[in-house]
C-alpha cells in the first residue's frame, strides 16, 4: 500500500487586474460612499476603472442558527467579522494574522504566540493576550464552539497570557494539525466583552477585529455587514492592507437555485454561492466562476456498525458493492462536482490515500453473493432480501436542503433504485436542519445510513471522525459508531508525528483499515462554488476550507 499527498484544493480565480493596484488604493480609501450600479447587464464590457464604496450583494443558499459557530455556514459568515490567529495560503503555508509570529517547545507540548500590537475589537476593547485566552476558554466550554472543541478537546491543557502580546497554550499531547485548524474561522477571535453579553446577542452579533461588522440580520432574508473603517489587521496573504474597498455586504438568503442564480444575471446580485449544475456552463461563459474542492472528509455515507443491518461487515461491503456512486453522482451533479471514492478523507488533503478510493467497485454479483454469505439468501414478492422474516431494509437519515443539497437528495435516490436490484429496501428520512441539530438523529437507534462531510485542511480529522465513541468519551461526529483502539492509535500517532511521510503513511494506514471495513462509503466531494460578476474584482476563496473573503473585494464601472 501507498499513500499520495495530494496538491492543495484547487481554486479557480481570476486574475488580478495589471497596473491598478497602487491607484486603487488610493481612489477607494479616499472615500468610500456611492453603490456599485445595479441591474446593469453583468456579461457587458468593463473599464477597468474603480467605482468608490458600493454593497456587494451576495446571495447564499441557507441560513444558520447564528452568526458564528461550528458548521461552515457559520463560518462563512464569521470570516466577514471574526479575524484568526493565523491563515493559510494557496501553497498551504501557515502564515501571520493577529499572530505576527510564533514557536513550539522541543516536546511540542508548549506553543507560544506573538499578538500584533495596536489592534482593538470593533466596541473599543483591546485585542491582547488575554483576550485570546478568553476566547481559548470559551470554546472548550458546551456554550462555546463545537468545532473547535472537536479539534481541541482532547488535546487543550491551558492558555494563559505571559503578557499582553505573548499568548500561551499548553497542550496534553503533540498535534502537529495545530496550525492548519487555526486558520479556519470557526477560530475567529471575538471581544471578551461582547462574549460576556450572554449567547444571544453573541449570536446576532458577533464583534471581531475583522474588516467588517455586523449591521442587522433580518432573520430568514439578509444579513447586512458595514465597513470597519480602522480595520488594520488583514492576514499576510491578504490582498492588500488597511480597510476593505467596499461599504459593505448584503447576505441574501436565497435557498431556490433558479433564483439564486437569477438574481446574478438580472444584476440583482454580484456573487452567487453553490451555482446550479444546469446553469454551470452558462455561469462559466458569462461570469467568473470558482469551485473550491474542500479537504476533509468528503460527502460520504456513514454505516451503522453496532445497531441494525450493516453491524454486518459482509452486508457493509455488499451495499457498497451494490451502488455504481460515481454515475449516481455524475447524473445528479452533471459533472460539475467530482465522485470521491474515498469515504474517509477528500482528494484535496494532505495525507490521501489516493488506493482506497478504488477498493468499492460496482459489482452486483459480489453484492449479490455477500448478501447470500450473511444468510440474506432468500427474497419475498417484491424481490427484497429477507432473513429469519425481516425484510433487508436500511433507513437513510440526510439533512435535507443543509447537509445535503437537492442535487446531493437525487444521489441518494439513485443509489436507493442501484441497492433495489440486489435486495436493499432503502427508505429516505429527509431531515430539517433543527432535527439535525437538536440531535434527534444522532443515536444508533435513529438511523442505519447517514451522510455528512466535515470540512478540515488536514487528514487529522479522522481524529474527529473517527475517534471510538465510547460511553466515557462519547463521539457524535463518528456517524458510524466504528470503535477501533489500533485505529485512533494510528490516528493519534500520525497527529504527533513532525515527520510529513510518516503522518502520511500513518493516516494511509487508518484509511485502509476504514475501508476494508466499509464504516464509510465515499460520494462525492464538499465543493464551494461562486459564479462573481465580472465588474467585481478579487473575490477570492481562502485556503484552509473554501470561506468567501470580501475584504479585498472592489467594483469597477
């Protein structure tokens, strides 16, 4: 076996315009007041010429629960506000933001953070060590950020302030994925005050450092962000320094693709999230469009291994064996969004194991034949698979219009018609988003099938996914329920390891093991994708997990 660290997650992106950088800067800090025009034909010819100010006007697919949190939803929205310790750039370098540098101890137990100085939080209060240990303490807390104790909560010790620009954290143990997870914005660093204001105001209003700040959110239809004119804290792979170009974003909340999509070519909207598979060609011809393919674990199927059918390994293997998933997924997606084999960690990770996403082909007669090896060798009148008089029927519980999009629901449809021609009874349980996240479906009682994806710029998060779920330390992102030592031994060994080639060998070897027990079977990959109109210039995707960046953003007549 061989493991392939694969390249960065390709994104797509227009080039900068030559020669009108120094300018640009100039013209749009001097004063940042007219709209950018609207309803204008967006496929007409351009000047180059920048218009002062404007409101980019976004149209998004959903709307989450609160600002900022622990979905990538959230997240994308918390960029806007919240600034990072850190960031990542297109070649995966870890480089300065409120951090402007730091360093690990020889045990990799003790890291030590330099702050920037003269950076205050948008309601006056100073950003400074303290601050950060606050937000360190807040995370970990069951009120705090669910992501991040995900990622932290095994290995968080302490924090502590050495001095107002000298932050410390100590952890229990070696995680060489530190740096990576720090650069997403479910990191985003928010006021010690306005976090003392209670979890309602904090969820309408997040307050950051970051280039913009939140003006109202008229829930179910827009959130409005305002310019932060002090803003001075840009990441190093910004685009440019100082406050954002324009006045502000519109976040439009638009879940109907065809409106979404019509809203950019009626000049309604600059930029368009998640662009319909059957407008992609027309975007592409007319518009800038971006597809971010997230790291991670893709959109895959997580199997129920300790309750109903698929506690049986051979019936696991014969479910995969019995769906063709990368013609489900290229008929439902049109070939826009690509199949990933791999149900454990997307093609855009380092530290893929690029051979395990081949060990599942289509082949109904092995189903056929696993099948009969588990003693589902009979069939009743409507040719399902029965044993000992219980028909072979898998429940598939999916996030209906949030975890999965209309087109991710014509996937699983596609593959309940595969799975019927060798005896699965598939049923369909879509879910709301508040169902999802209540935790109604989050037992092994409440299903025997459900998808999900978990965005991350590291094979690490197999530590999140797959991590035993055990009664002393339960694990809901372990969909599977899959408890295996040797496995988060693997896993915890390779997130200590300094050694590239040695993490990468180790996380290859947890994702073989993963797969010749089928807990997870890959679909296809977490994407992000815009469709911008060509008079807005540098909107671009971030690196650690696709989040749209505004702050460098700039119309031009």
């Amino acid at each position: 076996m061989s493991t392939h660290a694969r390249p960065r997650p390709a994104v797509r992106r227009r080039p900068r315009a030559s020669g009108l950088r120094p300018a640009l800067a100039v013209a749009l800090l001097a004063g940042l007041a007219a709209c950018a025009p609207a309803g204008a034909e967006p496929a007409a010819p351009t000047t180059g010429e920048p218009v002062e100010g404007g409101t980019i006007v976004h149209a998004h697919v959903q709307e989450p629960p609160c600002l900022w949190g622990g979905w990538i939803q959230q997240a994308y929205l918390s960029r806007q506000v919240l600034d990072s310790l850190v960031s990542q750039d297109e070649d995966g370098e870890i480089v300065p933001w409120l951090a402007t540098d730091w360093s690990v101890s020889e045990d990799q137990l003790v890291w030590t953070f330099t702050l920037a100085e003269g950076v205050e939080f948008t309601d006056g209060t100073p950003f400074d060590a303290q601050a950060v240990v606050d937000n360190f303490e807040f995370w970990i807390t069951e009120q705090g950020n669910s992501t991040v104790l995900a990622y932290l909560g095994t290995y968080y010790e302490s924090s502590r302030a050495v001095d107002p620009t000298t932050f410390e954290l100590t952890l229990s143990r070696p995680y060489s994925s530190l740096l990576p997870a720090l650069a997403q914005a479910y990191f985003g660093i928010q006021s010690p005050t306005a976090l003392a204001r209670g979890p309602e105001a904090n969820c309408e209003e997040p307050i950051g450092t970051g280039p913009f700040t939140v003006e109202g959110w008229e829930r179910g239809s827009v959130i409005r962000f305002a310019r932060n004119p002090d803003y001075a804290s840009a990441p190093a792979n910004a685009l440019h320094q100082g406050p954002a170009y324009v006045d502000g974003i519109e976040w439009r909340i638009v879940p109907d693709p065809v409106a979404r999509f019509g809203a950019l070519t009626t000049g309604e909207a600059h930029v368009v999230y998640d662009v319909p598979a059957t407008q992609w060609t027309a975007a592409e011809q007319q518009y800038e469009v971006q597809q971010y393919i997230t790291p991670g674990r893709p959109v895959a199927l997580g199997l129920n291994t300790v309750a109903g059918p698929f506690t049986d390994v051979r019936v696991r293997k014969a479910f995969a064996a019995a769906t063709d998933r990368e013609a489900a997924v290229r008929s439902a997606f049109l070939g826009v969004v690509p199949f990933e084999g791999n149900g454990t960690v997307s093609a855009s990770t380092p530290g893929y194991n690029a051979e395990v996403a081949d060990d599942h082909p289509y082949d109904p007669d092995t189903a056929a034949a696993l099948l009969d090896e588990a003693g589902w060798d009979s069939t009743d009148d409507e040719g399902y698979r029965v044993k000992d008089g219980e028909r072979l029927e898998v429940r598939i519980v999916y996030g209906a219009g949030s975890i999965i999009t209309p087109e991710g629901a014509t996937v699983l449809q596609n593959l309940q018609e595969q799975v019927a021609e060798v005896g699965f009874q598939v049923t369909l349980v879509p879910a709301t988003r508040d169902e999802l996240f209540s935790g109604k479906f989050s037992g092994p009682e409440s299903y025997d099938a459900k998808p999900g994806y978990w965005t991350s710029p590291t094979a690490g998060i197999l530590h999140i996914t797959f991590r035993q779920h055990l009664e002393e330390s339960p694990n809901f992102s372990n969909s599977s329920f899959y408890n295996d030592p040797e496995l988060e031994d693997l896993i915890v060994r390779a997130n200590s390891s300094l050694d590239r080639a040695e993490q990468d060998r180790l996380y290859g070897e947890a994702q073989q093991i993963l797969s010749d027990e089928a807990v997870s079977i890959g679909l296809y990959t977490q994407t992000t994708s815009l469709a911008v109109d060509p008079r807005l210039n540098d909107v671009w995707l971030e690196q650690s997990q696709g989040e749209p960046v505004y702050h460098d953003a700039w119309f031009e007549r």
